[in-house]
C-alpha cells in the first residue's frame, strides 16, 4: 500500500475517532440525568375562571387579593390559552399535554345537555390508559399522588384517576367541601414524602351563588350574573388562600395555578362555555410559583403559551426529561426571561360535540391571529391585540392569513399523533342528574 494513502487513511482515522469521542462526549452530556429535586407539585385548576376577571390580569375589581399577592412572587403568564372550551378535553390536555383530538377526550357529560332523559348506556370518552398523565409522570419519579376533584367530569370513568393514589371526585359540592377533603388528608399528604396534588376548584361554575361579602347587587340581569360570577372568584381565591397557608405551599412547592377554560359572558351574545373557541372561552390564567424564586419574579412573559405546557414544564423544573409525545413546550426558557423559541408558536384549539347534530370548531392562534373555523363553513379571523373583544371579523380582508393559518391547523392535526377513542359508560343516580340539570349540563327543553 503507498504510503500517501497510507497517511490518509490514518488521518482520516484519527479524525473520525476525535469526532466519535466528541459525539460521545455530547451524547453522553445530553443524556446523563439531571439530579431530581424534592419539590412537592401543586396542580389547581380553578373551573370556569377567565382570566381577565382577575386584578393581576388588569381586572378593575379585586376579585382575587390572595393570588394578586402570590402573582408578585410568581411567574405569571400573559397569554395562556386552554385548547378547548369546556372540562373533559380541556382538563384531559393539562393531564396529558395533547391536544383534544390526540387524545379524543370529546364526548362527556356536556354531551347530554339536551337530552329529555338520562340513557343509562351512554358512552362517555375517557383517556385512553396507554396515554401517561402527568399524575402517572410523578407517580414513577416517586411522588405519592393525591387528587380533589370537584367536577364530575373530572373523575374515574373518563380515566382521570390513572396514577393516584388517592382521588375523590364530587359533583359542585363547592370549596368549603373541597377544603374538608384536603384537610382530612393532610397527614397523609405530607406525611409521605414528596407529593403531587391535584384539586379542581367548581365555583366559578355556574349557577353563580351570590358570596357575601363580594357581591354587589345589580338591578340589570346580566350585570347581577357577572357580579354573582366575581363573588365566586373570591369565595375560592380565599379557600385557596387557606389550603395554601395550611399546607406550606410557600416552601418547596412547585405551584400552578390555572383553569381548564374560561366563560362567555355575553361577549358575543351567550352566557356559559363549550359553545365556541372565542377567547373568553379559552383565555385562562397561568400562574407558577416556585420552589427556588428566579431572581426577577416581576417577570410576566407576554409569549403564547398553553395548558398544554404545564406537564412539559412541571417535568423540566423536577429534572424530568421530556415527554416523547408531549406537544406543548417547557415554559421554562420563559421563566428565564429567553422569549426566542416561542415566537413562531402556533397553538390550535379544538371543540367537538354532538348534541343532536355534530358541532366542530377548529383554531389557530398565531402571533396577533386568532382564526377559528366553525363547521360547516364559517370562518372567522381576529386580531388578538387591536381587537381584544372579538368583534371584528377580519376574514375577508387577512384572507390569505386565514387561509394559511387554516392550512397549519390541517396539517398539523393530519400529522399528529392520535390515540384511539376510548369510552365508557355512565350512569348517574337521579341525585346527580338534578345537579347536572341545574348546571346546565342537561337542558329540559
Ligand atoms: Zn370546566
């Protein structure tokens, strides 16, 4: 062999064995496992609460003066959306970072709004059980898991309970009950090292009560709902206040706070949610308070961001890798105060329901843009910034915006990851059909 080839081939040799090192040095870096912290994990979804109902989110009444003074100690998210209007698909993509139509949460109890009577075979959709939730998530990295759920929505037929240790799920026995569960298992809960805790907040729910103090009476119908809505915001803003002092969540707790959607308050003619993907439906606060303050904790990044985040997040404070499947985005570079990697951010909320014929709505937010396609043809476009309340459809005029954030949404949800449907059955007790009844959840017309 001549040496010049010789000498090559040793060159080239060793220039590969310097790159494998390399490669091996990055892949090892990258893969070695970041030490697990102790932190407990707080998840409370506060149902039916908009955001722009809160004093910390520009609200003119303080509805809220427990989690105004936390939002100056935590991260507080300008921009969240929920990617469905209503609990089962909403709460379904906080447990597992997909959006509705991955995980085909979209038949629930809301299904049977219009139903006469109760078929006591109906099918309800429920997680499928090879999907990990986030309470499956903390489960293995060695949490005990604990879950208040005060939404029957929220419960073990629609696969919520995968991974706790302990769940009870009620039907609107309000935060006074809730607190009362929480407190009977506080020893439980902190006595067995770290722990994940999950509690679903109802009040904001309707029917609205009229909590004294807050409430203002108001002669105009509308006017009294909004203000009996408020009242309810600081009925549960100060039991949360109480589970907060009672369990120490100031001290090594990872908290978020959050709501599985928000509640049309006549902003574009109707009252209550699951009706459309209209930002008063989807808009909701997100709140993160943690265990080690990051220095400047003033900081309220204005990026698009989603619920679909909180599971992605949650595992990079711990030390969890990322999920394979998670579809939302770890919040933490935002914590950080690094907007760049969510500027070309799109998120596509999705609502599907079959009440008597199927209702399907498809949205892309992007940037300034709201569209939203609403079967079986109209499409809407809103400038999310100029135009705050929606009330300006700029379909015509952004055609081509509308039709390329249509086709990002087609393409995306023709390209995911999508589990197949699971169902179960229900069958409800007449104690909690008047009660689905009186929240609007069936309809005796
Ligand atoms: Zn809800």
């Amino acid at each position: 062999m001549n040496n010049k080839i010789n000498t090559k081939i040793l060159i080239t040799t060793g220039f590969i064995t310097g790159l494998s090192i390399l490669t091996l040095l990055f892949v090892f870096s990258s893969c070695k496992k970041k030490e697990l912290k102790n932190y407990n994990v707080v998840l409370v979804v506060i149902d039916t609460l908009r955001s722009d109902h809160l004093p910390f989110y520009g609200y003119k009444k303080n509805t809220a003066p427990f989690l105004s003074k936390l939002s100056e100690q935590a991260v507080v998210f300008e921009n969240a959306f929920s990617v469905s209007s209503w609990t089962s698909p909403a709460t379904a993509s906080i447990f597992t970072s997909l959006y509705p139509f991955q995980h085909q949460v979209l038949m629930g109890l809301l299904a049977i709004r219009m139903a006469k009577e109760l078929d006591p075979n109906m099918e309800i959709n429920k997680i499928p059980p090879e999907i990990t939730t986030i309470t499956e998530v903390l489960k293995k990295a060695g949490y005990s898991t604990f879950g208040v759920s005060d939404n029957l929505n929220i419960g073990e037929k629609q696969g919520f309970t995968q991974g706790f240790d302990k769940f009870v799920c009620n039907m609107y026995h309000k935060a006074p009950e809730v607190n009362k569960t929480l407190k009977a298992w506080k020893e439980e809960i902190t006595g067995s090292g770290k722990y994940f805790l999950y509690i679903h907040y109802m009040d904001p729910h309707a029917p609205y009560h009229r909590r004294e103090p807050w409430y203002q009476p108001k002669e105009d119908r509308q006017e009294h709902l909004i203000s009996a809505y408020d009242s309810e915001i600081n009925f549960v803003d100060q039991h949360l206040e109480e589970m907060y002092k009672l369990f120490g969540w100031d001290k090594n707790t990872l908290l978020v706070v959050t709501a599985d959607h928000g509640e049309g308050l006549w902003d574009h003619g109707k009252m209550g949610h699951g009706n459309s993907l209209y930002r008063e439906e989807i808009q909701v606060p997100l709140m993160i308070y943690l265990p080690e303050p990051a220095p400047d904790m003033s900081r309220r990044p204005k990026a698009l961001v989603s619920t679909i985040d909180i599971l992605p997040t949650v595992r990079d404070i711990i030390g969890l890798p990322r999920g394979k499947y998670d579809e939302g985005m770890s919040l933490v570079p935002l914590i950080e105060g690094k907007e760049e990697d969510f500027k070309d951010r799109y998120l596509f909320p999705y609502l599907w329901k079959s009440v008597k014929k199927v209702v399907e709505f498809k949205s892309t937010i992007f940037r300034k843009w709201q569209f939203i396609f609403t079967r079986p043809k109209k499409r809407e476009l809103f400038n999310l910034i100029g135009d705050k309340l929606e009330q300006h459809n700029h379909y015509f005029k952004g055609f081509k915006i509308a039709r390329g954030l249509e086709k990002q949404f087609e393409e995306f949800m023709k390209a995911s990851k999508k589990y197949k449907k699971k169902s179960s059955n229900i069958k409800l007790d007449q104690d909690n059909l008047e009660k689905l009844k009186s929240l609007g959840y069936v309809d005796d017309n």
